[in-house]
C-alpha cells in the first residue's frame, strides 16, 4: 500500500525498509535484510507480519539512508539505489564486526557520505539530520551480560526533508531525550516488543511529538519483532494523532 501525505507518498516494504517519494527525488531508509526485498521472507508467526515485496530492484534511489550495521545490506542497497544514487549511511558501521558476508561501503558503486549521530548534510537539495539511536543501559532493552543490545555509538536516526515534509526514522532505539522535541511531520517509529521502543512507548512519543501523520514499520518481521499494531492504531488515534497502518 502506498500512504499519501503531505505532498510525498511512503511505502513500508517490510522489516526497516521504507520507501518516500516526492516530486523529483525518491529516498530510501535501510533497504533489505531478511528477504522483504527478494520474496523469500516467511513470517515466524502464521497470520501476522508484512508480506515480503516480490524481487523488488527498481533501482530508482536517489538517496539511500542506513541507520547501523544490523539494517546494512548491500545487495538491498543495489537493488533500489539508482546509478547516481547517493548513500548515506552511519560512519560507525562495520563489516568486520558482524558475522555476515558483507562488502565495505566503501566497495559500493555509488557516493557514499558517512554521518555520526549529530549530523546535518545537504544531499541533492535535500537536508538531513541525524540523532541518536540506542537502547538505555537501564532499560529494558538489554543482554544477558546486562550491557545494551544496541549501546550509544551503533547507529543513528534520520529525519529528512523532502519537499518541506519532515520524515522521522529513529532507527534501532529506545525513546530519548529531544525525540520529542523533533519538528516532524511524518513519523515512522519502530512499535516491536524487543530491541527497540514498543507500541506504548511509541505511542506516548507520537503524543509528545505531535506529527502530522504515524505509520509505524519494523514489527512482526519475526517472532521477536511481533507487535500488536492495530491496538498500537487506537491508542494513537484516542490522543488526538492521525495514524495509518500499511499493512496488506
């Protein structure tokens, strides 16, 4: 399903990726993982979760926004960024730290500009800022050892704007200070049960933040990721919040 706002459509293709589109350039968040791109994803729990997109490569990025190594995939990354695509992606990302096959970014096609956690960049007249993206050492969100599933340095989120509509990805995090403060129009959080904030968390964020429009993403992927997004919709619809569900 395609979500119209504000001049600008969004597309959720499952898992972390997210596809916007306005007027002359199409910008892409964390492209792949997990098969959402080739057809080969099957949610864990029968019944729930977001169908995988068909052998989707069309290849028409303009921008193309990696928010941490655990959303890096580079063939995703081919399959929709343009010859001239520009990829942004966090300079913290590191291919030797992971267990998968990966290649550098600095081995991809394409301009990359790396970003830390508190940037502010111009890409083909489109501005981008960065934030922070981890999970509390106190938290919730935590190993075994105690220590942070995703520590304060893994990655970072997006906020773009495309055609002055201000889209927010947050990435892999928990709620922090000054998410609330953010000027957003679109809002994408993460609503899954583990590794990042939850629907009730996420809900009480969009009521803080009061965007314009939500469409939650990343849940139901897999078992651990499973989310209640249509008691996620109510609540946020019951504080006064537009919200959409892209679901099929």
């Amino acid at each position: 399903m395609t979500v119209r706002h504000d001049g600008i459509t969004a597309e959720w293709l499952g898992y972390a990726t997210l596809r916007l589109e306005g007027e002359e350039t199409v910008v892409y968040f964390d492209p792949g993982r997990y098969g959402v791109l080739t057809g080969e994803w099957e949610p864990d729990t029968p019944g729930i979760g977001h169908p995988p997109t068909q052998d989707y490569a069309p290849k028409d990025g303009d921008i193309v926004c990696v928010t941490h190594i655990h959303h890096y995939d580079p063939d995703g990354i081919r399959r929709v960024a343009g010859e001239d695509a520009t990829v942004v992606a966090f300079e913290g990302i590191n291919v030797h730290a992971t267990d998968r096959d990966l290649d550098r970014l600095a081995d991809l096609d394409y301009e990359v500009r790396k970003v830390g956690m508190e940037a502010d960049v111009l890409v083909d007249d489109v501005p981008i800022w960065t934030m922070p993206a981890y999970n509390h050492e106190d938290g919730r969100n935590v190993k075994d050892d105690g220590s942070p599933i995703h520590p304060k340095g893994i990655g970072c989120g997006f906020l773009v704007s495309l055609d002055d509509t201000r889209a927010f990805w947050p990435g892999d995090t928990d709620v922090l200070d000054g998410h609330a403060e953010l000027d957003v129009s679109l809002f994408v959080p993460t609503i899954a049960k583990n590794y990042t904030m939850n629907r009730h968390e996420a809900a009480d964020l969009a009521e803080e933040m009061d965007p314009d429009l939500v469409l939650p993403m990343h849940y139901n992927t897999f078992e651990s990721l499973e989310a209640d997004s249509g008691a996620f919709a109510e609540d946020v619809a019951k504080r006064g919040v537009p919200v959409v569900l892209d679901e099929n």
